[in-house]
C-alpha cells in the first residue's frame, strides 16, 4: 500500500523541491511546517513503547526513542527535532520561526493523528501508522533528497544530515514496526484494522504536504 499508493516522496511538492523548480526563498513553509510534525514524533514513539506488549521490540522502541531524542545511536548527538533547525536555517529559516511556527491545518490533523494512533488506538494500529506508515516511507526517499538539496539549494553535509541520518535510521526504526504488525496481525480483523491505519497515515501525510504546497502557493 505504501510503495503503491501515495507515499510523499511522489507528491508534486517533493518532486518540485527535489527537482529544484521551487525558488530557494519558497523554502520557508516547508521547512516550519515539517520541523512542526518533526518535533512531535518522538512523542508516538514514546507512546508506542508504552503499550507495546512485546519486550523485544519494546527494547526496539526504546532505542528509536533515544535515537529521536539524542542521537547519539546515530552518532550526530543531537535531537532529530534539533537536527532538523540546523536544516531549517541552512535554507534561510531562523529558528524562531520553527520553534515558535503555526502549524497549518493538514499539519495540525497529522500531528494529532500521531498522537490518537499510538495512544486511542490499539498497539497494533499505532505501530502500523506510525512506524509503517510514517517511517516506512523514508527509506529511498530522504538519501536523494538531501543530494538534490545540495545540488540545487547549497546545502552543505551538516544542514542535510537530518534527511541523511533518518534514511538510515528510519530503514531500522519501520522494520521494526514490520515485524511486529507482521507477528501480531494474524486474523482477517487485525490485517483489516492495520490497512486501515495505514490508509488513513497515507490519506493525512498527502494532505499535509498539499497544505503546505497551497501555502506557498498562496504567499
């Protein structure tokens, strides 16, 4: 579902970033609005090891936890959330502006939806929505983003780490959800249910990225 359905690396916002077509001083709501969700998913993840009823891959979660809030498993030794700002102002977005941003609608809706998955829904949903659906579409994605922001932005190394260390990380943080979701979905109900959730995480990151196209549209 992923791979074939709308996964953001295909949306038309991506593409016009990756392709270089957006002007480098558009950059500005993108990057407010993607650091705003950013910051928050630490949060899911922190919900998901709460609740998770495996030891293992709550050990698992543990560690993506830590990772997010720290890097230090990734060895840039700074917060994910952090990681992105020095993105942010490499592009020309001052901090304040992040840390203090508005979040559109659509970024509002998944924001929330990060936190109703993995703390209303049943573990296996969360799982499926946020390490499935979320982090599970970064892998292949953020690699070749951060060469397209270096070539057509002038991003250096450091400001593109964000993306560079979440291709990696993500690739181990959504196999974890993998293999849980894969062990506990075992009848037609449960499969249904995580389709579900994986459905609505799609539905949710498309429009958060068609409200920030139409924002820069707008301004």
């Amino acid at each position: 579902m992923i791979d074939g359905g709308r996964a953001f690396g295909r949306h038309p916002l991506w593409l016009r970033i990756a392709d270089g077509r957006l002007p480098r001083s558009s950059l500005g709501p993108f990057a407010v609005q993607f650091f705003l969700q950013v910051r928050e998913f630490p949060r899911a993840v922190s919900a998901l090891h709460t609740s998770c009823p495996d030891t293992r891959e709550r050990v698992e979660l543990a560690e993506s936890l830590y990772e997010e809030e720290t890097g230090r498993i990734s060895g840039c030794n700074v917060s994910h959330p952090e990681l992105f700002v020095r993105f942010g102002e490499g592009v020309g977005v001052p901090r304040d502006a992040m840390v203090n941003g508005v979040p559109l609608p659509a970024t509002a809706a998944l924001i929330d939806w990060f936190e109703r998955s993995t703390t209303q829904h049943p573990f296996i949903e969360g799982a499926a929505a946020t390490n499935l659906a979320a982090e599970g579409q970064v892998p292949g994605a953020f690699g070749p983003f951060a060469r397209a922001l270096e070539r057509h932005y002038g991003c250096t190394p450091a400001q593109v780490a964000f993306w560079d260390v979440h291709e990696q990380a993500d690739r181990e943080h959504s196999a974890i959800g993998d293999h849980v979701v894969v062990r506990l979905a075992t009848t037609p109900a449960l499969q249904a249910d995580v389709r579900r959730a994986v459905a609505r995480s799609l539905e949710l990151w498309w429009r958060f990225f068609d409200g920030i196209a139409a924002a820069i549209d707008a301004g």
